[in-house]
C-alpha cells in the first residue's frame, strides 16, 4: 500500500451520532413559545415552562453524550495515529541499508534519556507526523519542515539533543543573543557621601560605588557552509547611584559610549576554517585583573581590523591593527596649562600580536604579547612631538592551582604607556592619557610590572582570591603629579579570604595595601593607605572571582596615611566607615 494511501485510511475520522435536527428543534420550539408567552394564562406558562424544562433535560443528555463520543473518538485517533507511527518506522527499518550501524546511537541516546530530557529534532517533507516513539515522558519534538518534493541527506545529521543542547540549538538558530554586565546598590558612611580611594591599588570590595554596565547584542547574519558572519555592538557606562536622576550629559557620573561596532566572521581565512576575522570599532580581548579594576591588556580602538585564533604550531596566534588617534596641545601658550591648551588631532595606529595557549606542563599555558604604537602625524604637524611606544608582556597561567587557578605576568612599557604604569589608581597601558583620548607630556621613560592574581581552596571551605601588583619605572611622566622625569615604584595589594557556609553563602573579609614613591628633581611623594572590609554575600557557586550574581553586604574601613601624590581627602579626614549592599551580575 502506497504511503499516501495508508495516511488517508489511517486519520479518517469515526463520524459522531449528533442529533443535529432534535438541537433545531428545541429552539425553534423555544422561539415559538417566547412571542405567544405574554398573552398566555398562568396554567398554559407552567404547562409550556414545564415542556422546555423537559426538552432541556433531553439536550443536556445528549451533550454529554456528545462528549463521551468526543473522548472515545480521540482515543482512536490517538491509537490510529500511533499504528501510523509503527508502521513508518517499519518501512524506514526495510530501506535502510545497515540498521547494525544505527544500534549504538540508540542505546546511546537510551542511556542519555535516563538522565535528561531529550529533544528530536526530525526532518521531514510536506505534512510531517511526529514520532511518538519517546525515549524520555519528557521528550522534546522540533520538527522542520522542507520543501515540497525537496529530499535531504540526514546522513551523519544529529537528531537527538539534550535539553541543555536543545536550547543552544534554539539560540543558535535564532542567531541573537543579548548579554552583559552590571553592578550597583545602596551605600553611606559615617561622614557623609562615600568616596572611593585608590580602588585600583587597594582593592574594589567596599569601595566603589558606581553603576557601570556593559550591554552587549549579537545577531547571525549569515550561516552556510562553514561560513558564519555575526553583527556585534557594544555599549557601555556608568550610571549614578549616588541621585535619584540619572539623566545623560547632565552629571558626571551618567556616561555612555559604544564601545564595539564591529562585524565577526568565521570561515573566510583561507587555511584556517576556525579562525575568526573581525572588521569594524573592537580590539583584541582584555586582560582584566579584576580585584584592582585595570587591565593589563587593553588597546582601546576607534576601528580597526584583526584575525583570531590562528592555530600555528603549539599555540594559537592573534593579531590586530586598529586606529586609536589621540589629542596633541600645541606648541606651548603662555600662563595655559598643558592640558588646557589648543590641539589638534593626531592619527596613531597599534599593532599587536599575541601568541598563547603554549603548553608547559599540566594545566599550565604560556602566552607572549606586543603592541606597537606608531603615531602619524601630518607635514603641518612638525612642530609637536608624539613618541611611539612598546608593550611587551608575557602570561603564564596555571590552572588547578589549589582547587583554583594564578596567572603571573611579567610586563616592560615605554614612553606614554610607560607613564601610565605610574598612576596611582587605574594602570591600564593606554597610549592616551585619559578617556578624552588626550595626549601631552613629555615621554622618556621605560617601566617594568609584576602581576600575579587568582584565587585558591585553603581548605574544603576557606577560599582566597588575591591581586598583586610590583611596578617599578624610570624617567616617566607622572600623570598624578603633572611632572616628567619621575622615578617610581609601588606596590599594590589585595587579599580576600571567605568561609564557605555553602553554595549560596559566603563570610569574610577583604584587606589592601598600597604604597607608592615618586621622586623627581632630588624631592620625593609618598602615598600610602590600607583597607579593611568585612562583608557576607549571597552567591550561586563558590568561587570568588568567577562566578556571578553576588550580593555582599559589607562594612569598610580605609585609611589613607599618605597623600603627597594624589592629595586625597575624606570629606576633610584622612579616613572613612562606610557600609552598604552591592551586586555584581554578569548575564
């Protein structure tokens, strides 16, 4: 029997005995009794009340009679639609050259349904049956539907999918995803509005009090044959906890910019069908040290094009060329600061390089990175001086340290980067000098940094994450002090131990300590100060560094002993209490 012919046996409906002409019947008898009731005697209103109320008895009858034969006729559907099912599968057994073959995959995926729930996905053509054969009471079915006459080759197609697989199928397909960061809450002290001293030096916990967010949205354009092309944008600011408003471009705090615009295409380098090419507003990834807020990778771009994971020998290779054109004063103006002064626009290209993911020996990796920052000025802008600068540094990541995982790295910068090595607070190796892509002093120096940061199990439920910072540098322009020549060095510090109680929560302190000299023309700036927080936070996992949402509540004690660099105050003391909930998600 052909196919066509079986399914049209197979889904006829059993008529159901519905006594259509009775149901006519009572309303028009209704309708009949209702214009002739107003002039009737009350007997002829209880004897014609008493007929309707017997008809109505019959019709309530036979609905549920009706009823019972609905129940019954979806009974044989169902069973029909099953034996359809058998005898499919039947057919498909008989044309299939080598069931042996297909036996593994079942049990497989038997043994797969006893712990989750499963999802198949079936190709079919015109009018597709679902299979009920279900490996899981839970079975998730998607079917698609092709063309009409159009046949496919399933051949080596996974069909059967988790339900975790199911959804990054789905989200897959679909092509969009929307995802980001953002942290905030309430805080105070005991004098007044809180400020946050030195977070970069000594520690973020308990002592920031922002609103900064990253909203970052992604959608496939393009999927085919090992070719992939993704649209990405990414904005990113603060937004201020401190006031009700919080209106753009009206307070300091409230900022916003689009960091990334940029397109991603995977399968377009010849000879590296993995690797990923991007063109547009976007730079290789950051490297953040995330208990002091700074990177130690970062190249801020205005545009720019890169290719990622390049695999070459034992490692993989990034490499990118981006423009990030910086604000050069004029020649000098008297009584005007440097800052302050006219300038003109600069363009500047970086070039960088990174290989990693060099093995050393278990569950350590080796990364070497460079960057390269060449400034090109114009024929009518020979009359200022824009250095170029080097970054250099080089990453070693271990992994299953303790339970947890270190990264050491070792970094040398000069002339601008270099100088940005000395800030007291953020150390991000930029070439400008702040976010208003400003570039003024006068650059010589070269500067060296240590890096270590992670976290560690010191027992079943004692964790510690750490942030450490050693940096030295000669003859570098020094941002805080507005003054060349500077030598430096400082450490910076931050250890955060935690009891465990479980998976949701957690007790324990943080501590930071700073200390900073710069000397210049035979006088030296000392900066010193600590900090100490007690906090309990609400978690979903237990690592300190990697895992998100957390919600801590806490109570800070920082102290700053010195400020001959930053001339820093607490509202006119030399310390602060401060206390209050914050939250950190990413999503």
């Amino acid at each position: 029997m052909k196919k066509s012919s079986l399914n049209r046996q197979l889904i006829t409906k059993p008529k159901l005995n519905v006594k259509c002409k009775r149901i006519a019947l009572i309303t028009l008898l209704g309708l009949f009794y209702l214009p002739n009731s107003w002039g009737a005697t009350q007997e002829e209103m209880e004897a014609r009340i008493s007929l309707l109320e017997q008809k109505l008895l019959e019709l309530t009858q036979e609905s549920v009679d009706l009823k019972k034969q609905v129940i019954e006729s979806n009974k044989q559907l169902a069973l029909l639609n099953k034996n359809l099912q058998q005898q499919t599968q039947q057919q498909n057994v008989k044309t299939n050259p080598s069931p042996a073959k297909t036996k593994p995959k079942v049990q497989q995926a038997t043994k797969e349904a006893s712990k989750q729930q499963v999802a198949t996905v079936q190709n079919t053509q015109k009018n597709p049956n679902i299979n009920t054969t279900t490996i899981n009471s839970n079975q998730i079915v998607l079917v698609n539907d092709s063309l009409e006459g159009e046949v496919k080759d399933t051949a080596g197609v996974k069909n059967t999918y988790t339900l975790t697989e199911f959804k990054d199928y789905i989200k897959d397909e679909i092509g969009f995803s929307f995802n980001g960061y953002f942290r905030g809450g309430w805080s105070t002290s005991s004098n007044g509005k809180p400020k946050n001293y030195a977070e970069g030096a000594l520690g973020r916990f308990g002592n920031e009090y922002g609103g900064w967010y990253d909203l970052i949205f992604k959608q496939k354009v393009y999927d085919k044959d090992g070719h992939r092309v993704d649209a990405i944008i990414m904005v990113d600011g603060n937004v201020a906890t401190d006031k009700a408003a919080g209106l753009f471009n009206t307070q300091d705090d409230n900022i916003m910019q689009f960091s990334d615009i940029y397109l991603s295409t995977i399968g377009f380098v010849p000879g590296f069908p993995e690797a990923k090419f991007w063109v547009g507003k976007h730079s290789l990834f950051y490297n953040e040290i995330q208990m002091l807020d700074w990177k130690t990778q970062k190249a801020p771009a205005g545009g720019g094009i890169g290719i990622e994971n390049l695999e070459m020998g034992v490692g993989k290779v990034d490499l990118a060329v981006v423009r990030a054109d910086v604000n050069v004063p004029l020649k000098k103006q008297n009584n005007v600061p440097v800052e302050k002064r006219k300038k003109t626009d600069v363009d500047l290209n970086e070039f960088e390089a990174r290989y990693y993911d060099i093995p050393l020996w278990k569950d350590a990796t080796l990364g070497a990175n460079i960057r390269f920052s060449a400034p090109n000025k114009s024929k009518l802008q020979n009359d200022i001086t824009v250095k170029n600068a080097w970054l250099g540094s080089l990453v070693l990541t271990q992994n299953e340290f303790f339970g947890g995982f270190n990264q050491f790295t070792l970094q040398a910068a000069t002339n601008s980067v270099a100088a940005q090595f000395a800030n007291i607070n953020t150390n991000n190796p930029e070439f400008a000098a702040n976010s208003d892509n400003d570039y003024y002093g006068d650059h010589d120096g070269k500067a060296y940094r240590f890096v270590s940061q992670g976290e560690a199990y010191l027992s079943d439920k004692i964790i510690m994450a750490h942030a450490l910072a050693l940096t030295t540098g000669q003859d570098v322009y020094s941002y805080d002090l507005n003054m060349p020549h500077t030598d430096f060095n400082s450490i910076k510090s931050a250890f955060r131990p935690a009891y465990i109680w479980n998976t949701y929560n957690q007790s324990g302190f943080e501590v930071g300590y700073f200390r900073q000299k710069n000397k210049v023309n035979g006088k030296t700036y000392r900066e010193e100060g600590y900090k100490a927080t007690l906090y309990h936070s609400f978690k979903v996992e237990e690592s300190l560094l990697t895992s998100r949402p957390d919600i801590r509540f806490y109570l800070s004690y920082i102290k700053s002993r010195k400020n001959d660099i930053s001339k820093f105050d607490f509202n006119g003391k030399d310390h602060q209490i401060s206390f209050g909930v914050q939250t950190e998600v990413w999503y």
